[in-house]
C-alpha cells in the first residue's frame, strides 16, 4: 500500500511496527507546507529581523493605532519621550512616566525597544542648552548614565548619540555646545552607556548617511572605524533613511550598509518614511527592505510612525498604513519583500531579446516565489541605443493574477499582462537598465517576458 499522510492512522505513527525510514517518511507528507508571514513581524521574524515603529506615549489609547502596532510590529522606539528634555527637564530631576509607558507595553507583548536619544545637539532641556565646556560634559555623562540605569536590561539598541555630524561637503563634526566640549565627547557618552548597561546594543544615529559617496557617509565610517580599532564600545551604526524626493534613496545605499557591517557592526534602518504614493513609493519601500535582507548585519527596520497622519512629515504621506488604518501599497511591497527575502527563493531568470534595429530592448525576470504567491522584478534593458518607450508583455499561467505592481503602467492582471514604461521611466540610455515589478498569486512557474521598445 502506498504510504500517505492521509493512509497512516495517527495512531499507527507511534507503534514500534513502522520502521524508521517509513516514519520519517511519514512525518515529511505530515509536515506542514511553510506559509508566507502575514505580519511584517512575522516575516522579518523568520530571517531574525526585527520590525518596529516609533510610537508616541500618549497615541497608545488609540484602539486603531495601538491595534495595527500589536499586530505587525516586534520593536517600539519611543519618537520624544527619551529624549533629553523629556527624561531631564530640569537638572537633576529625571521623568520617566511617557517612556515608562511604552517600554512597559513593549514588554508585555515581547516587543524589542530602541532607546532614542542619550546625546544629542536638539531637544536639549533648557537648562542644558545654556550650558558649556566642562560643566556640559558632566551633566551630559550624567544624563547617559541615568538614563541608561533606568532602562538597564530592558533596551535592545540604544541610540547614544545622534546626529553628531555636519551635513555639505567637509565631512566634519556638526557645531554644538556638546561638540565644544571636546572632539572625545562621543566616546565618553559610549563608554559611559556601556557601563550603565552592559548588555544593551549602543548605536550612533544619523540622517543623510545612505550614499556611500557623501562626505557625511564616510566621516561616520572613519568614527566607527576609529572606535573599532581603538576599542571604544560601539555594536550598531542607525541609518535614519527619511527619503523624499530631494533625497531619494540613493542608488548605492545597499553599499553603503555593507561597508558598515564589515566594520564589525550591526547596521539598522531607523526612522525610514519615504514621501511619495502607489506603486513608486512602493517600489522605493521594496528596495530598501531588500537593501537590508541582503545585508546579514542589518538586523531590523523601523519605519518612523505607524499612519501617514502619525509622521511628522504627514502631507508627504510617507507610511505604510494611511490615516485609516488602512494597509498602503508601501506596505504590501515591503511584506512581499520580506516573505521573498526569508522564503528560500525559487529564481528563474529568463531573457528574451527583441532583435534588430537600434531601439531594441531586453527583459530579465527574477522571480522570488513562495507556496501560493511571488514576487517577479523585470529588468527592461536598451539595447545598442537610448529608447524613449517600452512595452513588455509576460504571459501569466492560468491561476496566476497579478495583486499589485510599481514602476509600470498595467494592463490586464492575468494571461497575457502588458506593461508599459511609467512616466518616469520610458527614457533608458544605451546599454543601461531600469525595473519595474509585481507581486502575484499562484504559480508564476518560468516567466518569459517579450520587450519591444520606441
Ligand atoms: O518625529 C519627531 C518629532 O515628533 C519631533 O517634533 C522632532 C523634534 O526634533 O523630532 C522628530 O524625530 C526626529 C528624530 O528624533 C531624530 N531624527 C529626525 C527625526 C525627525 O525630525
């Protein structure tokens, strides 16, 4: 009799008759088929990520907010309520009510907490801001040591400093009272949050720090390059990653993570909001979220805010979830990205060449696919010469449709599926490449898409 799971009575798995072989045999049609996650936790949980959300203390009463927070994310940082002027508003008197708040409903629901921030030139209480020279420097490691105690053993990743470094071309230290106190102030506040809490991960944070080529990128890497070699405690570098149009996410960013992790930290994405909608801030919300998964030190995102009505840049809409509550493109192409970064990818790729004449084109399919859905990201390709228009057409296997797209216009969601080039993307130079995307159900199998290009 040929042994299925549905043939093998439960009880006869225990019985000493089956042999080995057959039981383990089985067990495997027993096993259950491993499923997509369906919360960005869950997904970004199954390759050891965490996915978190700036949260504001007084927000939590919010049934809508605080359900979407519980359900899809697994890491809190506190948005003001650690910073300075809230934790020390006058000197010597700490306040940890708001903060206490979240760490405590982070506890209660096993969620990770990201300290934000223990030094920093903004949201200084009063009383800090007028300070100067050495009386500073011991109020500011007095501040990181009590601060640090309080939370001991209950902080996942501290930012001890952020922002400590000037943006435009020099590449220097940013001005500020704690700057004046002496280039080593860096390192003081580290080794005095270290001693605070030994066991809690301490990262420099900072903005426009994403392209590998800026000056302010590199300076950062020679500050954590110089900590490593000279054993100042540092385990984690935080890219802020806020984009918008006037700073996108830059083509190298991928680059940019790695190069730090190979210093010998971990790298974080630590208040991504990309401004945008539809399908182009999905796409940018896919590349970045693959920018991590590919790096094995980047080992979580939090995106800074849960709706778009919840960033403190509400009109660029730069979120996952819109002011409903409701889920966004963004964040179906984020999920999509992690289930196709933590599902040992199925990759196919394919190529079909629109031969002659100088405005040809290629299309490459890569597919990332999982029992019942996929992910497919298309190079289109200009051939010996620039193309204004492309047109690609993939032939769908019956059972498959098409549930969401970016960087191109659609048409038809199953068997014969057109795109066509979006506005921003139709002019390709010779030889050079640009992608569009789509996520589906059922089977992909091999994709062969056809390209013809005007
Ligand atoms: O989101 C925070 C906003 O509510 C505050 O008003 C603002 C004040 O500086 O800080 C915002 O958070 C910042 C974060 O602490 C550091 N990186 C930049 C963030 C956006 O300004």
């Amino acid at each position: 009799m040929k042994l299925t799971s549905r043939s093998v009575p439960r009880t006869a798995l225990g019985a000493a008759l089956l042999s080995v072989t057959t039981l383990g045999a089985a067990l495997l049609v027993n096993a259950p088929v491993a499923q997509a996650a369906t919360t960005l936790g869950a997904s970004a949980a199954e390759s050891g990520r965490y996915f978190g959300a700036a949260v504001a203390a007084h927000k939590l009463s919010d049934s809508v907010y605080t359900g979407i927070l519980n359900s899809e994310f697994t890491s809190v940082t506190p948005e003001n309520e650690m910073k300075l002027d809230a934790t020390e508003p006058t000197q010597g008197q700490f306040t940890y009510t708001s903060a206490d708040r979240i760490v405590a409903h982070a506890a209660a629901r096993g969620m990770k907490v990201r300290g934000h921030t223990l030094a920093w030139h903004s949201q200084q209480p009063g009383w800090m801001q007028s300070m100067e020279g050495a009386p500073l420097r011991s109020a500011m490691l007095n501040h990181v040591t009590q601060v640090a105690t309080h939370y001991r053993g209950k902080i996942d990743s501290w930012d001890v400093v952020n922002e400590a470094f000037a943006d435009g071309d020099g590449g220097g230290r940013r001005d500020s009272n704690l700057q004046r106190t002496g280039n080593d102030w860096i390192e003081a506040a580290f080794r005095a949050a270290r001693a605070a809490d030994p066991g809690a991960k301490l990262c420099y944070n900072d903005y426009n720090t994403d392209d590998w080529t800026h000056a302010k990128t590199q300076a950062v890497y020679r500050l954590v390059q110089d900590f490593k070699t000279r054993g100042v405690p540092i385990d984690c570098v935080g890219f802020q990653s806020h984009f918008n149009p006037a700073s996108p996410v830059p083509s190298n960013y991928q680059t940019t993570l790695e190069n730090f992790a190979a210093l010998g930290v971990d790298v974080q994405i630590t208040e991504l909001d990309i401004e945008g909608s539809g399908s182009a801030q999905a796409s940018n919300y896919d590349r970045v979220t693959r920018a991590c998964l590919a790096v094995a030190r980047c080992n979580g995102i939090t995106v800074w805010g849960i709706r778009d009505t919840d960033s403190w840049r509400a009109s660029g809409t730069p979120l996952l979830f819109d002011g409903s509550g409701n889920k966004k493109a963004a964040y179906t192409s984020v999920l999509a990205a992690l289930n196709g970064g933590t599902t040992p990818p199925t990759s196919t790729t394919t190529t079909t060449t629109t031969p002659g004449g100088p405005a040809g084109c290629t299309a490459t399919v890569s597919l990332n696919s999982w029992n019942g859905g996929f992910v497919a990201t298309v190079k289109v390709t200009a051939g010996s010469a620039a193309i204004n228009s492309w047109n690609v057409t993939t032939n769908l296997p019956s059972g498959v449709s098409v549930t969401g797209s970016w960087n191109a216009e659609r048409t038809g969601t199953s068997g014969a599926v057109q795109w066509r080039n979006a506005a921003y993307n139709g002019k390709v130079a010779a030889g050079q490449s640009t992608e569009f995307g789509f996520q589906g159900t059922g089977s992909a199998g091999t994709l062969t898409p056809g390209c013809t290009a005007g």
